[in-house]
C-alpha cells in the first residue's frame, strides 16, 4: 500500500505546476535534514510520519548542501514540546476528531484480554447494564455467546467481530431495543478512559501548576462527570470553588455550576465536573498570562477590564472575582469600574450594573471575601439611577417600556437585597415621583405603584384612589390595559394572600357601571391571562365565594360593651358609604 501511494504521489508532483512559494520547499529540506541527523546518530530503520504528498521529496534527497542552502538566512525559532493526556472519545471519529478508530475501547479489550474475549466483552456488557437497572441474566450472557459465535460462522469468521457481538446483544439481550445499545457504544465499544503523561514530561509552568493544585485539593482530572457539593466554610471546599471559578474565568470550563436544589444556605456550590483533553491546549495558550493560576487569572482580568468599555461586563466581572478571590485584580478593576461609572450615561447601563454588586455586598462575606470597597460604587450607582430614572423613562413606546419594567424590577429587587435604609428611601422618591410624572406609560406607572404598595410606601387607600384613576373612563382603554398589567403582573399568588390588594381590586370592579366594565373587560382578561392556570382557578374560586373575611360570632356577651360599639357606628357607616336611620 505505501509503495502504490509514493508512485501516485510521484506522478501528482511531475504533473504539478511549480510553486512559486519557497515554504514548502524550506519545509521539505528541514524533514530531510532531520533525517539526516536520524542517520548520523546511527539510525538505519527511520519511520516518517508525514503528508503523502512529501513522500517522493524524502525518498530521494538531494545533497545535504543544496538543503543547506535553502535553509541559509532563517531566524531560529526556539521551541519545546510536550504530551497531552487524550480520552478514547477524542480517538473516536465520532467526536469530529478523525484519527480512524472507530472503537478504541473494544480494541482495548481485544489487546488486554488474554483468552475468551467474546465471553468477558458480553459479560462486561451484562454488568453495564445491571448497573443501569436493566435486569441481565447468566443465561442472557450464555445465549448471546452462541448466537454470536452462530453468525460468525455463517459468515466465514473464526472468531465474532463487534458487529456479531452488537447484533447478539440487541436480540438475545435487549429484546431487539436498539437503545441500551447506545449506552453500550459511550461506556464499553468507545469507553471513557483518560490517559497520563509521566511526571517528568515537560509542561509549562501554568500546567505544573495546576497539577500542583489537582493534587493538593484531591481533584483530580477525570474524563466522567462528577459532581461536587462543595461546603464553603470549609477550607478544602473553599479553595476547590476559587480554583474552579479561576479557570472558568482563563477559558477552562472544567466545572459547570449548578443550582443547590433543596438548600438554602449561600455557603453551599453544586458543581459538575470533567475534564476535557482540550483543556490542556487551553492550559498552555492561557500560560501567557502568568505561571501560576492564580498569577494568570488576576493578569488576565486585568486586561480584559482594561479593555471593557460597558459597565455592565465590567460589574460582571466583579463578581467572577470575587468568586475567585483574586484581591489584586479586584483592585485594578474597581478603578476601572469607578472611572466608567462616572462617565456612563446609559441609565440602563447603571441598572443592569447594581444587581451583580449587590449580590456581592450582600453574599460576599459568606466567602470570607472583602467587599468594603464595593459600597462606594454602589451609593454612587444608586444615586445616578435615582436622578436619571424619570427622564429616562419619559416618552417610551411600547417595546422600550417593556424592557424597562424588567429593569425596573431587577433594580427594584437589588436595593431591597442590600437593605440599605438610604437606598431605599432614594429608590421610593423616585417610584414616587414616576407615579405622578405626566406621559409615562402606563406600564411602568401600574409597575412603580405596584412597587411602592410592597414596599409599604403607598397605603391601601391612596393605591385604591390612583387605581381609579388609571382605569377612569377619561384615559384610553390602551392606557389603562397597560397600567392594570403593570400592576398585577405576575401576582397571582399576591391577590391570594395580600387581603389589602384583593380588597383595592375588589372595591374597584364592583364599582364599575355596567357600560364601563364592558369596556374594561377584556383588558383584565388580558392581564389575568398571564397567571398559571392553578392561581387563576384559586381566584375564581375566591371571588365565587366573595371577598368579605368570614365573622367570628361571639361565644358569649358578658365582656361586650354596647355604649362603647354604637360609638363607632357612624365612622363605620361612613367608611362603608351607608346611612344610619
């Protein structure tokens, strides 16, 4: 075979037409004087792996002077090289890796299994599965050797191939699903092995590094998922987080991060992890960065706050850091942070900005992380929200005002996580003064009214008196459709549980005229459309009960002071529009 392509390979190069680009023959003179140096050390049988197009080139050499010749003049370039552990799914061509096996892991198993290979791959695929819960017998394994061995036979072979064994497998033991098979192919035909590399194979510093860590905090790289509940008050976990949250800054996502299901600690990180080949390709580029991960990682954020221009990335990354623990790089960036927050002028900008700090002042501690130097940034960005909000806000289409409502409450939620009394009481003045700002839409004006009645700042009366001024005949069913889905947008739940709420809507719609609750009929379905069908059953079922809160009946009169009740009586009637006789 490789004397059939070094004659088609001779023939390609006659009919050719000459290359005008000195590279390729620089390239071929340095492979035959790489051979040559083979030789001089006393070398006779000399493998080259090479393209088949070099192959006539390095059959035949010219002297070594002409080869000398053409290399004369080329600046030295120092090099070095190293190993990289692979996986048997990079060796598969599945992975988009064509290294021409197909099968590393049954070629495995045909190069370590001294005797009865069919035998032990068939049980090996019995145990797989009794691992998956899919029920596998002794005589499932005994039948599934016959029938492969019968088709083998039938076909002219001395022995099973895979596909013999594949074919046996899905009929005797799968009862003819195709599917096991599948999870057959990923664990045992490909398999998920990862190779090694000596210790004294040569690395850059960042991967000895790392190898360092690796075994320090016993996490080793492993090519299957695993995952790791990491306790955060300690140590040992502590310094796993900050390496994993290192790397992913550096472009390394060995770890994926999970949400805690069923806990509700914030010292608590779920993580998943494995470690890719390629990551080691990643390792070596990221090395520019500094020797060690730490180094590197605090180098590489600083040039990329360097070259952040939105304040948004650049609050981002804050938080990444502090995650890290990377107290250097924290404090190049929030000068960098402090500078574009003084000239951003993008109020959507400083709102996206606030959430990540104040998830960082509010949490950070939980790391043993300092964050004093957070606050300053954050009254400034709550400042500069609060007196460019209303202008901000004015004259918004449909579109814009929906995509500042979700500002609105991100914005909303951060200042009531950072339960700063100052905050607060900048952020209410706002809302309020939103709420009387003429031309802002009515999303947003139900949305500001809705935030001031959750944050106790508006009490039930004054809400009740704006809602019925909202959805007055005077403004325009549009209007009044958006400011009513501001207002009850996504509180379902609320209207269940908040007896004030329930009790202003209540008022309201049983208020309405005839004509006018024609009109607004199909506005209010429009907004309780958006409730899951479980909260909008539970508002039927309350509203077909009625909204007055059921009477306790006394049990007994003894302690009832009548004077002090008939008192009251005309304040009562009053509140509730009656005449006493």
């Amino acid at each position: 075979m490789f004397a059939a392509i070094a004659e088609a390979m001779t023939e390609l190069r006659a009919s050719a037409p000459p290359s005008t680009d000195p590279r390729e023959a620089q390239r071929e003179a340095y492979m035959r004087q790489t051979i040559r140096a083979a030789q001089r050390e006393g070398y006779e049988r000399i493998a080259v792996v090479c393209g088949a197009w070099h192959v006539p080139a390095l059959q035949t050499m010219p002297p070594a002077k002409e080869d000398t010749a053409l290399l004369k003049g080329l600046p030295k370039v120092k090099v070095s090289a190293t190993w990289v552990p692979w996986t048997n799914g990079r060796l598969s061509t599945a992975s988009g890796y064509g290294a021409g096996i197909e099968s590393p892991g049954w070629y495995h198993h045909l190069w370590t299994v001294s005797d009865q290979p069919v035998i032990r791959w068939l049980t090996r695929v019995a145990r797989l599965l009794r691992e998956t819960d899919i029920d596998v017998s002794s005589s499932h394994v005994i039948e599934a050797v016959r029938l492969a061995e019968t088709l083998a036979s039938f076909r002219g072979r001395r022995l099973p191939d895979l596909s013999e064994l594949n074919e046996a497998t899905q009929t005797v033991i799968c009862f003819g699903n195709p599917l096991p098979l599948q999870l057959i192919h990923n664990k045992l035909i490909v398999g998920e092995t990862l190779g090694h590399v000596p210790e004294e194979t040569p690395m850059v510093p960042l991967q000895q590094d790392l190898q360092r860590e690796q075994k320090r905090l016993r996490l080793p790289a492993e090519a299957t998922w695993r995952n790791l509940d990491l306790d955060l008050r300690k140590q040992t976990d502590l310094d796993r987080s900050y390496l994993l949250h290192r790397l992913a800054l550096l472009g390394i996502p060995w770890g994926e991060r999970k949400e805690a299901q069923n806990k509700s600690s914030t010292f608590h990180e779920l993580w998943r992890v494995q470690w890719q080949p390629e990551f080691a390709i990643k390792l070596i580029e990221a090395g520019v960065w500094g020797n060690t991960v730490s180094e590197a990682t605090s180098t590489f954020i600083r040039h990329t706050a360097d070259q952040a221009t939105q304040l948004p990335a650049l609050t981002n990354l804050v938080e990444h850091t502090l995650l890290a623990d990377l107290p250097t790089a924290l404090a190049h960036l929030m000068v960098r942070l402090q500078t574009e927050a003084a000239s951003a002028s993008d109020v959507t900008h400083l709102m996206n900005a606030l959430p990540p700090l104040a998830n960082v002042m509010r949490y950070g501690n939980v790391r043993q992380t300092y964050v004093t130097m957070v606050s300053q940034v954050v009254t400034g960005l709550v400042a500069r929200i609060s007196v460019g909000l209303p202008g901000a806000c004015a004259s918004l289409n449909d579109e814009a005002a929906i995509a500042m409502s979700t500002y609105l409450a991100n914005t909303h939620a951060a200042i009531n996580l950072l339960q700063n009394d100052e905050y607060r009481q900048s952020w209410s003045d706002t809302l309020r003064r939103m709420t009387d700002q003429s031309g802002l839409h009515g999303l947003l004006a139900g949305q500001c009214c809705r935030l001031l009645l959750d944050s106790r700042v508006f009490a039930a009366d004054e809400v009740a008196r704006r809602f019925n001024l909202a959805l007055s005949t005077a403004n325009e069913p549009a209007q009044a459709a958006a400011w009513v889905e501001g207002f009850l947008k996504g509180s379902g739940l609320l209207l269940l549980h908040d007896e004030t709420l329930w009790q202003v809507l209540d008022n309201w719609v049983t208020n309405l005229s005839g004509e006018v609750f024609t009109q607004v009929l199909p506005l209010l379905r429009r907004t309780f459309a958006t409730f899951p069908a479980p909260e909008r059953r539970q508002i039927g079922e309350r509203v077909a009960r009625g909204a007055r809160s059921p009477v306790t009946q006394a049990t007994s009169t003894s302690d009832f002071d009548v004077a002090r009740a008939e008192a009251v009586l005309p304040l009562v009637a009053r509140l509730l529009g009656l005449q006493l006789n």
